[in-house]
C-alpha cells in the first residue's frame, strides 16, 4: 500500500512540473527559478536518495548507488551554477563555465555505476565480450549522430577549439551512457531487479533529454523552465525513487522467477540480435551519407571498420563459445544418459497432455514392458482405476503450488505390469516444461511387507484372529459409528474351562491345537460383519454389532441365544495330538452397548460377567448386571485393607480341637487364622483370600500363621498342654524359598517346641510342582520331628500319587466325604474303602467337618480314628482353647467317656511306616 502511494506521489509532482513548464510557469522569472534550481533541487533529492540507501544497505550494489549518488549531485551542482548566472546575476551563461563541467562529471560516474550492476562475467572471454558489445553500440550510434548531427558541430569555424570539444563532449558522454543502459539491460544482475530496472529507467530518460539538448535546432531555441527541463526533473525523480519506492522481492520469491525471466525468449533474441543490430545502425549512417550525396567523413568510416571488426571478433569468441559448450553438453548428456538408462528406477517425462514422451529402458526390467511401447500411451491408462482419482488430484494440487515451496511431491499407486498383474509403484515428481518427470521405482514387495506386518500386529500369531488391540478399535469404531446407541451391540467374552489342565497333563503343542481349533469354531459362528478375537492365553471375545431393531428386549435374547450356541459349540470334544479326545467347557460374559458407553467400559463390563460366569460354576452364560461392578470395587478395597491388616495387628489365630473317637479327647488343634477387620467383620482364610491375587502377601500371611501357632503351642507346652498343632500349608508354599528348612528348625528351636508337636497338613497341591521335590522336602521336615498330614483327601486330582510317593503320618478326609455319609450308603462304602487303606498303610485318619452326632457315630463304625467339626467344637481363642485343653474331654454319642491316663494321643512318626513305594 505505501508503495503504491509512493508511484501516486511521484507522478503527481510529476505531472505538475510538466504542466508548469508547458504553461510557461506563469511568468519568466518564475520560469527560470523552476527551470535551474527546480532541476537543481531534484538532482539533489536523487543524491541524497542514493546515499541514503548505500549506506544503510551493504552488497555488491552499495558502489553503484554511491556513484549514482555523485553523478545526481554533479547535476545538481550544475543547475545550481546555471541558476546562479540566470537568476541571481541575470546574465547569459557563458558558453565555457563551471557548469559544464558539472555537466560534463555526470556521465562518468554514472558509467562507472551501470558497469558495478551489470552481472560480471566469469571468464576473459565474457569481459572482451562485454567490452565489444558497448563498442559496437557505442560505435553505431556515435556513426549515426555523426552522420545526423555531430559532423556539422565538428567542422565550425569560427568557434575556438575548447568550444567545439566542448560541445562534442556532451553527445559522445551521451553515447556511451546509452550504450551502458543498453548493455546492462540485458546483462543486469539479478538482485533487486525492480530497483535496478528504476535505476536505468530514470537513466535512460536523462540521456534521451541531452540528446534532444544536443540537438543545434533545439539547443539554439532553448530557454531554463521549458518542456524540455520536465525530462530532466522526471529523471532525477525517477532516479531518487528507485531504491526504496519499489518493493524488494524476497530471496526465494527472486530465485523462484529469476530463472523464468531469465530465459524469456524475447529477452534472450534481442541479446543475440545486439550485434547485429549494432551493425544495421552504422551501415545506415554510412548510406545515409551516400544518399545524402555527401563525402563519406573519414570517422564514419573508421568507427565502421572498428565495429565490423569488433562484430568479427565477437562472432569469433561466441564460435569457440559455443564448440566448448556443444563439447561439454555432449559430455553432460553421455553422462545423464548413461545414468538414466542404468538406473534400476524407471523415468518418464509425461507431456501436460498426460502422455508420455520419454520412458527410459528400466521399464522393461521393472514394468515388464519396453520402454517403446508405454512412449505415446496416456499415463492414466497404466494406473489401478481405484488411485486414478487420488494421483490426478494430487498432480493438481502439485501444479498449482509455488516450485519454491514444493519444488517435487510423492505418489504411490498401482500401475499395470507387462504380466497382467498391478504393481505397486512409488514416484518422485518434479516439473519439466510444463509437463512433468517421474522417477518411479517397484516397492510392491515392500507394500506387501508393510502390510504382512500390519497384520501381524493386529492378529494373533497362534489362531490368526484379531488381537486385544485390534478387538478394541473394532468395539470402539462400533460404538462410535451410526449405531453407536444400538442396544443390540454387545461384546462377549469367553474362558475355556479346564484348558490348563489340559494344556498341562498333555503339553503345550495340545493345547496351542486346542486352541486353534477353538479359534476356528468361534471364527465360523459369528456372523460376517461381527469379529471374533484372541485376547490371549485361552480367553477369546467376540463383537455381536446390532441390527437397528427397536425390539431390545429381542435383541438382547437373540443374543444370549449365540452365547448358548457359542458355549455349546466350544464345548463340544476335541481331538488333538495325534487323534486324543479331550474337553473343555466355556464360561462367556456378555455385555450390551448403552448410549454414551466408551469403548474400555464396555469390554471391562463383559470380563466382570466371565468372571461371574466362573464363580457361579463354569459353562454358563452371565449377562453383565450393574451390581457386578459394586462386587469389584468392594472386593478391590477389601484386598487394599488386606494389605495393611497383618501390620495392623487385624489378624487373630483360632484352633479347632481335632477329637479322638475312642476317647472323646483333644488329640491335636488345628490352626486358622481370622481376619477382623476395622469395620468389625470376621472374615474366614476362603474369604480373604479370595479378594487378593498377592502372592507376597500370601506369603506374609503364611509366615505370621506359622510362627503365631508355634509360639502359642509353645506356651501352651510349658504350663503343661503338650497338644500337637496342625498348620495347613500348600504344597507350592513349603517349596517356596521364603520359607528355608533352617528357619522351620530355628523356629521350633527358639520358642522350645517338643517333636512330634508340629504337624504339616500338606493341602491339594497344584500338578505342576515336582514330586520330587515335594518329596525331599517333607522327608527332611520329618527328620526335624514334624509330622505330615495330607489335607483334603477325596477332592484332589493327585491324591492317589501322593500316598503312593510323600511321606505320609496322616489323612485327613475332605468335607465332602463326610457330609453324605449318613444319607447315602455309595458314599459310605467309598469312606469306608478310603479308610481302610489308611489303616491298611499305617496312617491315622481325621475326617474334617463332622457337624452332627450321626456323623460321628458313622464315621466311628466305620473305623475313622480323628474327627473336628462344629459336632465337638469350633474354632476357639486362646482363652476357651486352654479352657477346653483343662476339660480334655467331649462326650461321644452313644458311648460312655472313658479316660485313658495322659498318653500321647498320636503315634510318634518312629511308630509310623513309611507308605511303600
């Protein structure tokens, strides 16, 4: 915008100078005052203008504007001395004066300045080049204005000789300064161009008015404040406006368009024409002498024959010019050419038509095709109709942004292969005479590589099926999509039942076949538009994505109607290794969409239902209820208490007399521990210890239990209760290397425990700890004086190799063995042989949960020698326990009690045999 008022500005001032000097300005004093000190004052704006600029602004230009600068303050200074003899002194202006001078130091420096801008050759031959080009059209026009004008000036005879000189001067300084405007028109540097192109201008129109000056007919008629004078004061105007009124283009802006304007064919013809335009000027002065009848002067003849020579001289340097560069463009192109046609990468130069005109020979390595039949064919024809749309609009979009900004884009797309197949092509494009280049290369073996792992990071390695992350997306894609408040949309989450044992007792390759065949069953029963996964180990998921249908109380039984079907399907037998029969059960969660739902809720809805689904018993169907989140978070604070609760002293150790059944006396006391929480709730070891997968603090809670019975049994022991303890321990907790056999002995012997009053039960132990092991460990146990008691025999799975490999003191009956006998004789004749191969193997046996009075009296007659339950007593504190200790008796149904002295109540572990092997 302040350019543009600047332009305004400058040609209104302009505009008015010319009017006043058309109009005579008024008055002739007025005239003369315009006519010198007006010119004087704007040679002086343009030099103090250039000064300015050149010292704000250092570059390669700073000397230019600096002699622009002196040549605008000689014209000054000239003017003003001119002035000074019209005006102040009203008087002519002698015909030799200081003025002249001024005038005459104007051109030089001006020169000097047009050659500082020009753009510099790089080698001797581009200075002599330059150097003729100036003769030859200083030469041409110096013939002319001989011919014209000049020739007369020279041959008066009545001026003196400094007169003559003089008035030569100032057409020959001319002449040159318009051959150095000519010159650097079209050898003019780059930088700032706009300011320089002012510059010339400005120039230009100075000399053109000297010209006019020079001329006899004006020069005798001419008075200061004419027409004439406007040239003048445009000029030096135009001059001071030119550094900083036109607006510099930006560094990529100038090197964006320099090429273009640069190359401009009409710009690049007249620089080839210039010599021989320069010729055609002085071959028409000398005609015009001849036609004109006139002796040809002898300077028109020597600046002639010095132009032709220089023209000769010139086309002789441009000939070995152009051999050097036709030499070194051969080479270059060899060299490209070479390059092109070994390149593995295919380059085609397509027309702005789309059609090709260049396909080099790698086409047919990489395309399957020769280079000569795809030149001439449309581009568009050769690409994948799916990415026809995609490449046009970005070649659009190539085209019309700035090549400084984008000077090359990327395509990738699939082009047809001389086989028939598509190949997925990457180009780099770049633009060539409108039409554009592409450096195209196969990477269809990386597309398929990226793609192969892509999928492998969203699949399941083992079944194929999508993976938890790819499962996710899907859910949340689903509940974001146009059915996200579809109530029909649920989620279902599944857990094979008994595939750890499974994967355990036949290995883990019947497992992996297992499930894959799972994976396949469930990949076949979900609908083409829903999504069956593999969350990991043997959990699997499924994405039911609804139908729209209003009915959700269908929807919502149609459902559970495919989770039915699901569980059934899974559940149906399985061959693996080599032909075996094996089963496994399903137990599927199942969770529907309400609105607003995210995508993580919604799943952990479904998991929460799987996890009822298996503590309600396995291979069912549970749909997800509110409540069900209510239950985690209690149990979540819960195990949070849990963790500070031994710390806090929350934990308290009952025992529960284990009875003789002869005798009705306390043989033994089993240990349990009690959690009372701050709230004042008793929770037993099955319910804290369900809310809590911390294996350190199971472990914790361990130690304590075993260290708080032994010290009790001990002070017990010393006021004269040598009644053995009983501790349950797990088969993984005695190998767990938290609890070494020196601490067991070092704890029996700090607190001073008698042997034989330890008791181990060992409880079901999972089937993945050694035997042998277990083995080693309870045979040392032994040696320290503690006996062992197989906890929970007729529930576990490895009850039968236990007896047959661990030492064993005693059996212990499970609950379940016990709560029918009375009801059920197949249950009794299984006790009843369960208890004589005890007997038969030298084991005491105590059955665990005898409640009632019927119970124990069967269990006697059937031979059973312990017994502990809630038909003697439950567990009790240390207070009732040493009261029931005094007592030492309870009362046997249907028997009278008889005491028996104090002897010990069980065999030692030297009575016991081992069980064989």
């Amino acid at each position: 915008m302040g350019a543009i008022l600047s332009q305004i500005a400058l040609g209104l001032i302009c505009a008015g100078y010319t009017t006043g000097a058309s109009l005579g300005w008024g008055s002739p004093e007025l005239a003369l005052f315009m006519g010198d000190f007006g010119l004087s004052v704007a040679a002086l704006t343009a030099a103090v203008s250039c000064f300015l600029y050149a010292r704000a602004h250092r570059g390669s230009a700073r000397p230019a504007w600096l002699l622009f600068a002196f040549s605008s303050f000689m014209a000054s200074a000239g003017n003003a001395v001119w002035g000074w003899y019209e005006v102040v002194l009203r008087t002519e202006v002698p015909d030799s004066s200081v003025a002249d001078l001024f005038f005459l130091l104007f051109a030089p420096p001006a020169i000097v300045g047009l050659l500082v801008l020009a753009k510099k050759p790089v080698t001797r031959a581009g200075w002599v080049c330059l150097g003729l080009d100036a003769w030859l059209i200083g030469g041409s026009l110096l013939t002319l204005s001989w011919s014209l004008a000049l020739a007369r000036t020279a041959h008066f005879q009545d001026e003196p000789v400094a007169q003559a000189a003089l008035s030569l001067a100032y057409p020959l300084l001319d002449i040159v300064l318009v051959s150095m405007v000519l010159v650097l028109h079209f050898r003019r540097s780059q930088a700032n161009r706009s300011a320089t192109n002012t510059a010339i201008a400005a120039l230009a129109l100075t000399v053109l008015c000297d010209a006019l000056f020079t001329s006899p007919l004006l020069r005798e008629n001419y008075a200061s404040g004419q027409l004439l004078d406007a040239g003048w004061f445009a000029g030096s105007l135009l001059l001071a406006y030119a550094p900083w009124g036109v607006r510099r283009l930006p560094d990529s802006a100038a090197t964006a368009r320099g090429p273009w304007l640069h190359s401009r064919p009409v710009a690049g013809s007249l620089a080839a024409l210039t010599p021989y335009l320069a010729a055609a000027v002085c071959t028409l002065g000398i005609l015009y002498n001849v036609v004109e009848g006139r002796r040809v002067d002898r300077v028109v003849v020597l600046t002639g024959c010095t132009v032709v020579l220089a023209l000769v001289v010139r086309q002789g340097i441009m000939l070995l010019d152009n051999i050097a560069l036709t030499h070194e463009l051969a080479h270059k192109e060899n060299h490209f050419r070479s390059l092109v046609q070994g390149s593995s990468d295919v380059i085609m130069i397509a027309a702005p038509t789309g059609v090709l005109r260049y396909v080099s020979p790698a086409a047919s390595g990489v395309y399957g095709r020769d280079a000569e039949e795809l030149i001439g064919s449309e581009l568009a024809s050769l690409i994948h109709p799916e990415d026809l749309g995609a490449v046009v609009h970005e070649v659009r979009r190539f085209l019309a942004v700035s090549p400084a900004e984008e000077p090359t884009t990327r395509i990738e797309c699939r082009f047809r292969s001389g086989r028939g197949d598509w190949l997925n092509v990457e180009s780099t494009v770049n633009r060539h005479q409108g039409g554009l280049i592409f450096n195209s290369r196969d990477v269809t073996e990386r597309v398929r590589l990226q793609a192969q792992l892509q999928h492998n990071a969203e699949h399941d390695p083992l079944t194929d099926l999508p993976n938890r992350a790819l499962f996710t997306r899907r859910v949340r894609q689903a509940l974001d999509g146009r059915r996200a408040s579809d109530p029909g949309t649920a989620v279902l989450f599944i857990d094979l039942d008994g595939f750890k044992s499974v994967n355990d007792r036949l290995g883990h390759q019947a497992g992996d076949d297992l499930l894959v065949q799972a994976a396949r069953r469930l990949h076949d029963s979900v609908r083409a538009g829903d999504t069956a996964a593999r969350l990991g180990g043997d959990e699997f998921a499924a994405l039911i994505i609804g139908d729209g249908g209003r009915d959700q109380a269908a929807r919502r039984k149609q459902v559970q109607e495919i989770a039915d079907r699901l569980r059934l399907t899974l559940s149906r037998p399985y061959r693996v290794d080599g032909g075996q029969e094996v089963r496994v059960a399903a137990s599927i969660g199942v969770a529907f969409a309400e609105p607003g739902i995210e995508a993580g809720d919604l799943l952990r809805n479904a998991d929460l239902a799987m996890y009822r689904a298996k503590a309600a018993g396995k291979d069912r169907v549970e749909l997800y209820a509110p409540q069900m989140q209510a239950e985690v978070v209690r149990r979540t604070e819960l195990a949070a208490r849990l963790r500070t609760a031994l710390h806090d002293g929350e934990f308290a150790l009952l025992h529960q007399p284990v009875v003789d059944l002869t005798t009705g006396r306390i043989s033994a006391v089993s240990a349990q521990a009690r959690w009372r929480s701050a709230q004042g709730i008793l929770f037993t070891p099955a319910e804290y210890l369900r809310v809590t997968d911390d294996s350190e603090r199971t472990a914790e809670l361990g130690r304590w239990l075993l260290e708080e019975a032994v010290e009790q049994a001990a002070e017990r022991a010393g006021i004269g209760h040598r009644t053995p303890v009983s501790i349950r321990l797990s088969a993984g907790r005695l190998l767990d290397r938290s609890l070494p056999l020196g601490s067991v002995e070092s704890l029996l012997t700090r607190h001073g425990l008698p042997s034989g009053s330890l008791i181990v039960e060992l409880a079901d132990s999972d089937p993945r700890i050694s035997l042998d092991e277990l083995e080693q460990r309870l045979v040392t146990l032994r040696r320290l004086g503690v006996r062992i008691a197989l906890d929970g025999f007729g529930s576990g799975h490895m009850a039968i190799n236990a007896l047959r490999r661990l030492p064993v003191d005693i059996l212990k009956l499970d609950r379940g063995l016990v709560e029918g006998v009375v009801e059920s004789a197949r249950l009794r004749k299984i006790t009843r042989g369960v208890l004589r191969i005890a007997g038969e193997l030298g084991m005491q046996t105590v059955a665990e949960g005898v409640d009632v009075p019927e119970q124990v009296v069967a269990l006697r007659a059937m031979g059973c020698s312990h017994a502990q339950g809630m038909a003697f007593s439950g567990p009790l504190d240390e207070y009732r326990l040493r009261r029931a200790l005094v007592r030492d008796e309870y009362p046997l149904p249907g028997t009278v009690p008889v005491r028996v002295g104090n002897r010990p109540p069980f065999r030692s572990n030297n009575e016991t045999p081992v069980p064989p092997t």
